[in-house]
C-alpha cells in the first residue's frame, strides 16, 4: 500500500493538489449546511492547507532537485498530514452526528 500510495504522491504535485481541492469542496460543502454553526466541523481547512503547503514542497522539491530518490522528508510530512486529515474527518463527523446528520 505504501508503494502504490508513493507512485501517487511523490514526484506528483497535481495529484497532491487534487486531494486538498476535494478537502476543500468538503470544507465549503460543509460551510454550506447546518454544519457551520457547529465548532466542531469547521476543521476541514486544516488538512486542506497542509495537502496545499505539501503540494508547494513537492512542487520545489521537483523543481530543485527531480533526481532525489531517498526522501527523508516524506518520514515527518507523511504522518503530520494523515494524523491531520483522520483528525479533521473524526472531528468533522461528530459535529455532524451532533446536529442529527445520521437520521434519515
């Protein structure tokens, strides 16, 4: 899995950049609903700028040095971003339970 996750990110700012525009739509759907008076899902920006901030360093890593195949960097930016984003969706889906979302 982390294989197929490293042809997908690495080397790949477009692919980066989809990730946060589509954390971003589930933002500002979010903002959209009932959702936006509630504290807790309004979190969703945070993983949309790292994804973004990371879409940048991929972007000048690539464009500084493309030939660089031991990335150190991935071992920090990787787990920040995933904890980030699990914490947003948790965070997210509670305030979304919260208001009744979970009724049909």
């Amino acid at each position: 899995m982390l294989e197929v996750l490293s042809r997908w990110l690495v080397q790949q700012p477009a692919h980066i950049l989809l990730i946060a525009m589509v954390i971003l739509a589930l933002w500002a759907a979010g903002r959209a609903t009932v959702l936006r008076t509630v504290p807790k899902s309004n979190v969703l920006w945070v993983p949309a700028v790292l994804w973004l901030a990371y879409a940048g360093w991929e972007w000048l890593v690539l464009a500084k040095s493309p030939e660089a195949n031991i990335r150190v960097d991935l071992l920090l930016i990787w787990p920040v971003i995933a904890l980030a984003t699990l914490w947003a969706f948790v965070r997210a889906a509670r305030g979304w339970w919260s208001v009744g979302g979970h009724r049909r």
